[in-house]
C-alpha cells in the first residue's frame, strides 16, 4: 500500500505572485490543482486561516477562491458551523462522472494523438516514469500529483480549450476519491499498466489504442472506488 504523507492546506505551497493575475486567482489555481491531483481527502475540512497561511496570503482572496471552488462542486458546506470541506460523492454521482469522463477523456485522448508533439511525448513519459518511481517508494501524494500531470499532459496535447475546462472540471469533483482508490489491492500495478499502455500507444501514434487504456484506467479505478464508497456505507449501517 502506498503511504500518504498528511494532506490538506499544510502541504499547500506558497504562492508566487505573477504580473497580470491577481492574488485571489492564483488562490484559485493553486487550490484547484490540489484538489485535482488529490492532495484533500474526501470529508476534509479546509480552514481559511490555515490555507491562507499556507499560500502565504491574507484571508481575502482564499476565501473569494474558496467560495469559487464551491459554486463549481469542489467543495461544500457541511455541520452546524457550515464549514467548507471535501464532499464525498455518492455512489449514483460517481458512476454518472465514469460515464461522462470515459467519453470525454477518451475523446481528447485519441484528438491528442494526431497532435502529438516531441514536448508533448516527452512530459507523458516523464510523468509515467515519475509515477513508476513513486510507486517504488510507496509515496501516494507524488504518485498522485504525477497521475494528474501524466492526463494533464494527454489533454492538453489535443488543444481543445472547452474540452480541457470540462476534464478538470471532473477531476475537481473526483480527484480527491483518486487516492481513495490506492488503498484496493492491486489498483496500483493495474492503473500503472493502462498508463504504460497508454504511453507506449502514444508513441506509436496509436490513437484507439491510446483511448481503450485511458477507459480503461477510467473505468476500472470508478469500480474500485464504488466498491470502497459500499463498504463504507455497509460498515455504517452495521455500526
């Protein structure tokens, strides 16, 4: 099993402030990214002051990005002092977010494939090889940053700008679940091997290829999380 290092707003960097931005969209970014490369754990709740501290900023704008990351479905309100956290998707949400994204990420897949560049190649194979070396050291939090770099990467190579807002905007909602999926036996070898398929497709230039080992990554990581999300719900029925 890999070992997860303690997630949340502690491990946030601080942020670099950039000419043309401003502060509170940099917020955004960087808390977004977060929770698409799983860095929160579904039910976390995220403290202002403390992800204000962590970015190295007032409490202004985190709370203006905050308030962003939950009109898009990254964050919720919960308990009596409706404090902001991590939401647990259900078992229905889940299985309808597989379907969308097994089309839409197998979709951008294949685009990218005709679109391929030497850059392109070269950060998916980065990424992949990263993951490898995460693995290896039992790390969850950079096997899950390089996950979302190596997609990312697919994505982004097929230069659809609407389709690219759409993926991310699943993977807000659905990366956190991501590292749930770490703790099922085998779930590790088998989303590395559609991830060295999918990588060795790209090189070919293979683009159905390439897309049948994204699904499939896609699919079967929705099952092992749907799995966990019943057990869960079952050991609380007993409780």
């Amino acid at each position: 099993m890999l070992i997860a290092a303690e997630s949340g707003p502690e491990r946030l960097s601080q942020l670099i402030l950039e000419d043309g931005t401003t502060v509170q969209n940099q917020a955004y970014l960087a808390l977004r990214q977060a929770l698409m490369s799983g860095r929160f754990r579904p039910g976390e709740e995220i403290s202002l002051r403390t992800t204000a501290a962590a970015l190295g900023t007032s409490v202004t704008p985190v709370r203006e990005a905050l308030r962003r990351l939950e009109s898009e479905g990254g964050l919720v309100v919960q308990g009596p002092n409706r404090v902001l956290a991590v939401p647990f998707l259900s078992l229905e949400a889940l299985m309808e977010i597989r379907t969308i994204r097994i089309q839409l990420e197998g979709m951008a897949t294949e685009t990218a494939s005709g679109r391929m560049t030497s850059r392109h190649l070269r950060l998916i194979r980065n990424a992949c090889a990263l993951m490898e070396t995460a693995a290896a050291k039992k790390d969850a939090d950079a096997y899950l940053e390089h996950n979302w770099r190596f997609h990312s990467a697919i994505y982004q190579a097929a230069r659809q700008p609407i389709l690219l807002e759409l993926i991310e905007g699943l993977w807000v909602r659905v990366g956190p679940l991501i590292r749930l999926a770490l703790a099922r036996p085998g779930h590790l070898a088998h989303s590395m091997e559609c991830h060295r398929e999918a990588e060795r497709a790209m090189q070919a230039g293979d683009g159905s290829a390439a897309r049948t080992a994204i699904e499939r990554d896609i699919g079967d990581a929705a099952q092992d999380i749907a799995q966990l999300l019943l057990e869960e719900t079952q050991e609380k029925t007993r409780a």
